[in-house]
C-alpha cells in the first residue's frame, strides 16, 4: 500500500467493485477491506437482484418500491435505479454472472414479498456470491487497481474537501495516512452493532460513524430493516437468512400449531411484524416455516444453500417446519449522498448500503439491494471519471491520535447508536 492515489475505495462488496470497474485505467486506484474481500454482506444475499420486466413493468416496480417504502423513497433515484436495471445486469451478464435461465434459454424471474409479478434474475440460493466473486475476478485482471485486505480505516483525511483516508495495516500493525484525490465509502451496513444479524460482524457501520465525526450529513439513521425470516437457533454467531424467495415460490408461514397466519408476500416491515405478534401470542421464541408446498425439484435447485445448512441445523425441509425469527438485516439509512453518489462533503462520495439516497425509502424491496448498489457505484465512478481534478494533498495528518483503535471503534459504535436513538426520538415527536 502506498501514499498516493488517485481514487481509495472502502469496501469490496459489489458497490466498490463495480465502481473500481467503471473508473478510468489510467487511474491508480486502491480498494481496501477489513478482512478478506469475500467477507461482505454483497456475497450473503440469496434472494437475487430486480430487473425490469419491460417498459410495461415500469409502472408497477416503480409502485412496489415506492409501496414499500412507505412513499419515503426519493422519486428520481427509484426511477433511476429502475431505469438502468436492463443496463445493469446486462453488464454483469457480460462479466461471467450466471442467471438461471429458462429451457428456452430466457433468464428465468422469481418473485419475492411486496412484487406484484416476478421480476427477480437468480443463481440458485447464492445470488450475491455469485455476482460478488465475478466482479472480483474481474476487478483482480485491472493493472490500476490494488486491493489491500486486512486493511481498516480509521479515519478519513478531510480540510474542507476529503483528500484519503487514515488506514490500518492489521498483518502489520501499521497505521498510515494514505492521500488520494477522491474517496468512495462502500463500506456496508450496520449489522455488528446488534446482538442478532445476518450481517458479518465486522460490518460496524464505521463510514456512518466517520461522517457524523466529521458532519457530513445523513440521512433516516434509524431506518433499519428486520428480516422476517432467518433460522432460529440457540447457538450463538450470525444469523443464517432464510431467503424470501421461498416464500414468493410458495412457502408458508405457519403458528404453534401449524396453521398459517398471515400474507407471506406483504412487505418485510408486515410480516416481521405479523410474525411478532404470532410470537407473542403464542408464547413461543420463533415460528415455523414450511417449505413443502413448492416441488421437491425446485427446492433443490433453487435452495440448495438453505437445504444444507437446515439439515446442518438438524431439519429435513422436505420433510418438516424448520423454525424462523425475525433478525436485523439492512440498513436504510446512512450518509446523504445523490445520484452521482456525492455526499455533502466535496470528493467524498458513498454507495451502496452505507448511503442513503432514498431509493428505499423507510422499507427495503426485496433485492432491490444488489441492483441499487451497482447501478449508484458506476454512476459514482462516471461522476468522479467526468469531474476528475487534482487534489491539494499538503495537509499533514497526526498519527499518534490513532494507536488506541478498540478506543475508536468504541466511540463509533457508541456515536452511531446514539444518533439512532436520537433519530428515533425526533421521529416519535413527529408522530
């Protein structure tokens, strides 16, 4: 890792890496992650990621987006996300991702909680590791482009403008300050700061914690998303998501006695809070799910993942219920950026989950994630590729206020959590 750059990018879930892919080969670029660059949240998502389904779709995804949201969402970044879906996921079909196809060899759709009609491209149950590791292959063939693991920013460099960031080498236990002309923080959710998530533990929200650090604005911080479905276990660790196209392919939800109580395809908000209620009324720490009504085929082609880790977990799903609860999953909120990606701090940019530009609004579609991730990182890239200017990098940055980093950490989690409770707080006042 060296001292200069031309671009930094924070992250290697599919925002950073789509955005390293769409920047300029004559641009020195440097992606840095806190551990390995498989450890992210892109690479755990198993439903799929949305596709327009023609200019008469438009409608009713733009609907559902905005439904789902709570009509909280931004209008130009739904219709922009929508708009350049096809583009999107043509690219990536380009990359080496491998939809399911049908036998005609179309790419097959599924539907997931809150669609009005299937519009979802899939690879099996994993999705997300699917895309994520091809554009790391891809991002891997790029001479500009450096990806530093084990790497952890502590800090951004900023006077008045954000010129690097202040970066822990963890294998050498060296901290440096590392310059560049523009800084993209894709640096994921929230997920590690709660007892119960599917998100990797390490995803501590530090880019938010950085931006309020240094009063760069955001935006609906407490707008978080519980998953109705995830595997209930008493063993401790990350929860295991149970994706929601099960339910869209026909899985129900069912009470301590079996029987179903509620719409599976509502929204997540609703049937996590369907499945709450359900919970409490029936005494129990978890409902059931049963996966039999949907072909014993297609559960093992399209759930492969979710078959063995529930019979790691002792169940047989073409046998039996397996038990689910609701745990935190994705975070809505997050540092104010727009449709380039910009945030209110000059050459500091923010995409994918650890932004908030208002395409979800209060309330996350289903795999509307991985789509909105790609199609702001490369708008972010083209931005920073179309007003690309040198940066004066003559600041001189202290590193000794940097050795205790549990110290750091402890007061970013503790600053993130207090500016959701305040968020909170002020929204109960609204109310």
């Amino acid at each position: 890792m060296n001292r200069n750059y031309d671009v930094i990018i924070v992250g290697t879930g599919v925002a950073g890496l789509f955005a390293a892919l769409h920047l300029p080969r004559t641009k020195k670029v440097l992606v840095i992650c806190k551990d390995k660059p498989d450890i992210s949240d892109s690479y755990l998502a198993q439903g799929g990621i949305c596709r327009l389904q023609g200019e008469s779709d438009f409608e009713s995804f733009y609907d559902d987006t905005m439904r789902a949201g709570h009509g909280e969402n931004n209008p130009a970044s739904v219709e922009r996300m929508i708009r350049q879906s096809e583009e999107v996921t043509d690219e990536l079909i380009s990359y080496g991702v491998d939809f399911a196809r049908n036998k005609d060899g179309s790419l097959a759709v599924t539907r997931e909680g809150g669609h009005s009609r299937n519009r979802i491209l899939y690879h099996e149950d994993c999705t997300g590791k699917e895309i994520t590791a091809c554009l790391l292959e891809r991002v891997k063939e790029l001479k500009n482009v450096e990806i530093a693991e084990q790497t952890v920013m502590l800090d951004i460099i900023a006077d008045k403008e954000c010129l690097g960031i202040v970066a822990l080498d963890k294998k050498s236990k060296k901290t440096e300050s590392v310059f560049a002309d523009y800084t993209v923080l894709a640096c994921g959710g929230i997920g590690g700061i709660f007892e119960k998530s599917t998100n990797f533990p390490i995803l501590t929200g530090d880019g938010v914690a950085i931006a309020l650090k240094h009063g760069v604005a955001v935006d609906s911080i407490n707008y978080i998303q519980i998953h109705p479905t995830t595997l209930y276990s008493e063993k401790g660790g990350r929860s295991f998501l149970i994706s929601e196209s099960v339910r869209g392919e026909g899985a129900h939800l069912l009470d301590k006695n079996f029987k179903r109580f509620c719409d599976e395809l509502q929204p997540r908000d609703k049937v996590t809070a369907e499945i709450r209620k359900q919970m409490q009324k029936d005494g129990t720490k978890h409902v059931w799910l049963d996966m039999r009504p949907i072909p014993k085929d297609e559960i093992k082609t399209h759930f492969p993942a979710i078959v063995k880790r529930c019979a790691e977990e002792g169940y047989d799903v073409f046998k039996e219920c397996i038990p689910v609860v609701p745990a935190q999953h994705y975070f809505m909120g997050g540092i104010r950026s727009d449709t380039d990606g910009k945030t209110t701090m000059p050459r500091l940019y923010a995409v994918g989950e650890t932004c908030c530009n208002g395409v979800h609004g209060a309330n996350r579609l289903a795999s509307n994630s991985l789509l909105e991730s790609l199609v702001f990182a490369k708008r972010a890239a083209l931005n920073i590729s179309e007003e690309y200017t040198a940066a004066n990098r003559t600041v001189k940055v202290n590193l000794q206020g940097f050795a205790d980093t549990d110290k750091i950490f402890t007061e970013y989690k503790l600053m993130l959590q207090n500016a959701i409770k305040e968020a909170d707080d002020e929204r109960l006042k609204r109310n």
